[in-house]
C-alpha cells in the first residue's frame, strides 16, 4: 500500500508541475513540492522500516506524521490545499 501510495503522489507531483500556475504562484507552490517530495520519501523511509524494531517504525511513522503536516500547511499556503497531505494518523 506504500509503494502505491507514493506511485500516486508522484503522478500527482507531475500533474501540479504541469498546471503552470502564474508567476505570483511559484514561490508557495515551490515550498509545497518541496514538502511534497519530504513526505515522498518519509513514505519509502516507513516502508523500509516496516519489519524492523518497533522503535524504527515508531519513528519513522513520527516522521511522516510531521511531513504530512507540514505538507497541508504548505498546500494551504500556495491556495492549493486539496492537494496535500495523506489521510494518515
């Protein structure tokens, strides 16, 4: 479910690129991909993780936690808030 997780982030990520967003927009939308691509790989650092000592997981889970919500934040920001975050506790 990760792996397919993050194969729909990433279309997701080319089709926000491709939306060309005005000029005014770039400096929000940029931090948002940034943020974006954080999560994108909390999410593999979680996948590896899976398996490993409780301790691992915990923190990898705490990670993707704190990336989520700085993600949605940043979405919120560039006016862009549908397109961020996961639905993850």
């Amino acid at each position: 479910e990760l792996q397919r997780a993050r194969n729909i982030r990433l279309q997701a990520l080319g089709a926000i690129r491709a939306l060309g967003l005005p000029e005014e927009d770039a400096v929000p939308v940029s931090r948002f991909l940034s943020a974006f691509a954080e999560t994108n790989t909390s999410i593999a650092g979680l996948d590896r993780a899976i398996g490993a000592e409780n301790r691992e997981v915990a923190r990898a889970m705490r990670r993707l936690r704190g990336d989520v919500r700085d993600e949605r934040e940043l979405a919120a920001s560039a006016g862009i808030a549908g397109c961020g975050g996961l639905a993850i506790r």
